[in-house]
C-alpha cells in the first residue's frame, strides 16, 4: 500500500468526520429536542413513583394516565427486566 492508494480514503473520512461533528453540534454543546411523549410519560408515570415509595410495592392502577388505566403500560417494575438492563447500557451517552 502505498500513501497515493490511500489518500481517496482518507480524505472520505475526513469529510464524514467533519460532516458529522456540524451536524450533531448542537448535542455536543448540551442542547436536547424536548419530547412532549417523555414529558408525558414522566407526568403519568409520578402516580406510580410516589405510591411505590410510600407504600414499597407495585401498584396496578393508574388514574393519572385516561381516567385509569393498567400500571404495567406506564412505569411497572420488573426485577429480571433483562431489556431495560440494555437499554440503560446503549443511553450512557444521554
């Protein structure tokens, strides 16, 4: 290999760099999109978080979500949730 069979390459790199680092500027600086399905999920879900801390056990009925609803669809806790164990590993960027 020589440095003039490379060079396409390594200029095709730098231009995906460069390409990629304007594009994903604004989450490098912090910035983040507000995702109003996050937001909701965060408000339904408050029913469930204080109702596990006072009481310490799963609760199975929302009302802060449809005038009531299953709590399993919002914010159930599984202790063998293998797919949530994975979910946490790909978000440590977030």
């Amino acid at each position: 290999m020589n440095i003039k069979n490379t060079f396409p390459y390594s200029i095709a790199i730098l231009i995906f760099i460069i390409a990629s680092v304007l594009y994903f500027n604004p989450i490098l600086k912090g910035e983040k999109i507000k995702q109003s399905d996050i937001t909701q999920f965060k408000g339904m879900s408050k029913e469930i978080a204080d109702y596990r801390a006072e009481k310490g056990e799963e609760p199975y009925w929302t009302g802060a979500a449809f005038s009531g609803m299953p709590a399993y669809q919002l914010s159930a806790y599984y202790p063998n949730d293998y797919i949530k164990m994975l979910d946490s590993a790909l978000r440590f960027f977030a």
